[in-house]
C-alpha cells in the first residue's frame, strides 16, 4: 500500500484590506497549504494576491447577511468545505463572537500593530503615537472572544522615534509584521500545538 505523502497543514488567511501580511504568508516557504483566503470586502486587495498565485478566494460579504451569526456560519461552512486546521487573521476587521472561535478553538491566530495589553482595537498605531509612548511594536496572538485578549504568542518592540509620524512608524511595524508573522505561523503549523491540546506560548522577542 502507498501512503500519500504528507502535505502539511492546512490553513486558511482572513484578511480584508490591502493583504501585505498576506502577501509575507504567501512568499515565506511555509510547512503548509493555503488553502483558502476569505475576505469580507469584495474590494480587498487580498483578493488580486491570491489570484495572482492561484489560491482560491472566497468572498464573504458580511453586509450581504441578516446577522453576525448568518455571516459567520458562511465562513465555517467555507473552511469546513476546504477542511482547514488553522485560521490565520491577517487585518480581518469583524469581531468574531463564540460561535466562530469555539468552531476553531485554539486554532485562530491574529496580529495587532501593538505592544498587546496596550493599544488593542482597530487604530493600535494612531493610539499609541497619541498616548506619546517611545516604544510599540507588534503582537502575534491566539484569537478568543474578546478584542485583541487572546493569549500572546510573540511580541516584537518597534521604538517611536521622537517627533515621528504616522506614515513611518506604520512603514517599520509593517516590515516586522511581514517578518515575525510567517515566522509564528511557520512554526504553529510544524509543531500544530492544537493536536496536543497545548498551545506555544511566550515567545517574546
Ligand atoms: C496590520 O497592521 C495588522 O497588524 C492589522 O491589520 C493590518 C493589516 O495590514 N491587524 P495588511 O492588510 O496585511 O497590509
């Protein structure tokens, strides 16, 4: 008998804006298959990105649903359907409530433009230049039901240079995001901690 050959796990991007950290999951050589990407804005640029590298994209448009539960019952039914293990957020912008994260439990992943507990929710940059702190940087986070609360996998400082705006620090913590977030991911799917019922934790940097 010929066992088929391992072909690692199978992970699916959420994204819904202009896709980079997308594009960072798609050229890093990771130890599994993207599947699928999904997007809820049928204008994302994520969606061109995995055209371009021939993954399928599923747009979930969740204005086009009665209700939150509606929309996210569309996105299980989509990652059942490609039998996906790990959900890697990637500037998703809906809160998911319990019925997606209890669906994929231990098995969402997210990253925040923040030092996490600080700054979490949808403008962690502009919070923390208006808060005047010298140091921020980037979180890699297991998703639960609360904003940006999971359990933090990975943390990477980015300091604020005095005097410094907008345009350039969100240009630094994106070029550590495309670093550190293949990296995490790279190593989730290798080690696939959710089949051990234990997860990675506490590799701050
Ligand atoms: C990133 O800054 C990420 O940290 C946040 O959303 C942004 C997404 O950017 N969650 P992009 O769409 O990957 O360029």
């Amino acid at each position: 008998m010929t066992l088929a050959p391992e072909v690692g796990t199978r992970f699916a991007v959420l994204a819904s804006g202009s896709g980079t950290n997308l594009q960072a999951l798609i050229d890093a050589d990771l130890p599994g298959q993207l599947v699928l990407v999904v997007t809820n804005r049928p204008n994302a640029g994520a969606i061109a990105r995995a055209s371009k590298h021939g993954i399928v994209c599923a747009v979930v448009d969740h204005t086009l649903f009665p209700s939150r539960k509606a929309f996210e019952s569309a996105l299980i039914e989509r990652l059942d359907a490609e039998r996906v293990e790990l959900v890697v957020l990637a500037g998703f912008m809906r809160v998911l409530t319990p019925l997606f994260v209890e669906r994929f439990a231990d098995c969402i992943v997210n990253i925040h433009p923040s030092l996490l507990p600080n700054f979490p929710g949808a403008d962690g940059i502009g919070d923390a230049l208006r808060a005047g702190v010298t140091k921020t940087g980037v979180t890699v986070h297991f998703v639960d039901t609360g904003v940006d609360t999971g359990a933090i996998i990975a943390q990477q400082e980015v300091p604020i240079e005095v005097g410094e705006g907008r345009a350039t620090l969100a240009e630094r913590i994106h070029a550590v995001e495309h670093a550190l977030y293949p990296r995490v991911v790279g190593t989730l799917l290798r080690e696939r901690p959710w089949r051990r019922g234990s997860s990675i934790r506490g590799e701050a940097t």
